[in-house]
C-alpha cells in the first residue's frame, strides 16, 4: 500500500478535526477525500506529510511511518497546500530553481514529468508568481510539487477557485501523471471530480461515511430522485420542505433533488399541492443519482 491510515483522530483545543479515520490508497491510485469544507482533509493531509502529529492512531507514507521516519516522507512526497504557497516575489522559473536545489536535482533531471506542464507556463517564466493568473499559479505549484519525482503526490483542493477550463486541464495532467506510477491523493469539495478519482472516501465533520469507487457508491444508492422545476426557486424549496411525505429536498443546479418517503410516488398529488401553493411552470421528471445525492443522504 502507498498509503495507510489506522485509527487516527486529531483535536484542537477539545474540538475533533478528525476522529478515529482509517483508509489505504494502492501503489498507483488516484484516490479522493470528498468533502465541505471543514471536514477534515486538510488536516489529514497535514498529519501524512509529517507537518502536524496526531493525537492517536498510526500512518504510513510510501512505506515509512510518518513519526519515526518523517525525513524519509519528506523527500519520497509531493505537497500542494490548498492555498498558493510559493514565492511570490520570485520569477515562475527562479522558484522552480529554488524547489529542485532544495531537493538536490535539477529542472533538467526530471523535466520528463514536468515538461507538459511545464510547456503550458514557459512563455511566463519571467515573470513573478504573485502576477500569474490562478491556472498558472496552480501550475507552477504543480511543477514546484513534482520536481523531485515524488512516489506520492498530494494535493489539497487544487482547483478550488480556478476557472472551468482550468479545472478540467488538471485532472487531464493527473490523469497523465498517474499513468507515470505516481499515487495521487487529491481532496475536493467539487462532488462532479468524485467521479474522475479510481476510488473515493466521503468525508464529513472529521469522518468518513464511504469509501469505495464512484460507481460503485451510485450503483449502491437505493433511493429514486426527481427534478423538480417551477418558476419561484426559492419558495418552491420551502414548500417541499413542508409537503407531508417529503424524505429530501435541496437545491440542484437549475431544479431541486426531492426524495419521497413512500415507495409509491404519486406525482399527481405533489404537483396538486404545488399548484395550490401558487406555483407555475411545474416540471417533475425522475432523475438519475449522482455522488453529491449520495453524500446529502448520508
């Protein structure tokens, strides 16, 4: 295994970041920690990269112990913090420079699993980080993460406010990276990128709730869903929350996910009591579940 996690739980000041999580990621993966913020992730990323001890429970990164062989993580590892932690008052090749001197090797050495990247940011290479666009920035952080040729990479919400067309070129680039036999552990709270990962764990305040591939969770998921649509959102919203045998509602892109707690759903009866609620332009149609349907019901 490239990553096992025993038991371990971690507070801050009384309050539980996490409690007793257990998981292991294959030589080769591409697993994801799939959760809101404030769920955890962070701070098991911080735990295996040997930044932050916890309280209980053992770890082991690339085949050492994150206590007792913490200098050897260290160099077999690839971090990319949440937020853009390079220097940014240096140019993007001068902090590439930096990385790779700081690990002992050379741009050149392991430019081959850089250079896709890599190609992308040259023309920019002159300039300073702080001035680079968000894309670009989290591909230099990507770079700055890789020039050691880490056997585990880990990256926390990489694209947590990069554009669409950016978010999409990352996951292709670790989509390549992981054919080169690099580990990769990615959090996200982004439930659509579930679904790009081989395997997932569902996290929620400080606990997993699932851990198994994406299709497997929604091949699993027992429940029928329908897409409800009517011109008032947000009332319409309310309304269900108060229709008698409503299981769950919450909203979903343009229309809004409702389960019934009856095993027969009669439609008519619902859109009877919408239209008494003054609602027009009722849509009802069975939908087909998705990762975040099954993260809200658990």
């Amino acid at each position: 295994m490239s990553i096992k996690v025993q038991n371990i739980s971690k507070s801050y000041n009384k309050i539980k970041a996490v409690e007793a999580i257990s998981f292991e990621v294959k030589e080769g993966e591409l697993f994801g920690l799939i959760g809101p913020d404030g769920a955890g992730k962070t701070t098991i990323f911080r735990i295996l990269t040997t930044l932050l001890l916890a309280n209980e429970g053992t770890a082991s990164v690339a085949g050492f112990d994150v206590v007792k062989e913490y200098k050897a993580i260290r160099n077999s590892v690839g971090y990319m913090p949440g937020k853009f932690s390079l220097y940014q008052d240096l140019t993007v090749e001068e902090n590439l420079k930096f990385f790779a001197t700081i690990f002992g090797t050379t741009i050149e050495e392991n430019f081959d699993l850089i250079k896709d990247i890599y190609i992308q940011i040259e023309p920019f290479k002159a300039r300073r980080a702080g001035a680079l666009s968000g894309g670009m920035k989290q591909k230099l952080a990507l770079c700055c993460a890789l020039i050691h040729k880490p056997k585990v990479l880990f990256l926390d919400e990489p694209t947590t406010g990069v554009d669409p067309v950016s978010r999409k070129e990352f996951w292709q680039m670790l989509k390549r990276l992981q054919q080169k036999g690099i580990t990769i552990l990615v959090s996200t709270p982004y439930m659509d990128e579930a679904a790009l990962c081989d395997r997932i764990a569902l996290i929620q305040k400080g606990s997993i709730l699932k851990i198994d591939s994406p299709e497997n969770i929604i091949k699993k998921y027992d429940k029928i869903i329908y897409d409800i649509k009517a011109k008032n959102k947000h009332q319409l919203i309310l309304d269900l929350k108060n229709y008698p045998s409503q299981y769950s509602v919450f909203a979903f892109g343009e229309c809004i996910h409702y389960i019934d707690k009856n095993s027969v759903f009669n439609s008519t009866d619902l859109q009877n009591y919408l239209l008494e609620k003054k609602h027009m332009e009722i849509e009802i149609s069975v939908s087909n579940p998705t990762i975040e349907d099954v993260f809200m019901d658990l």
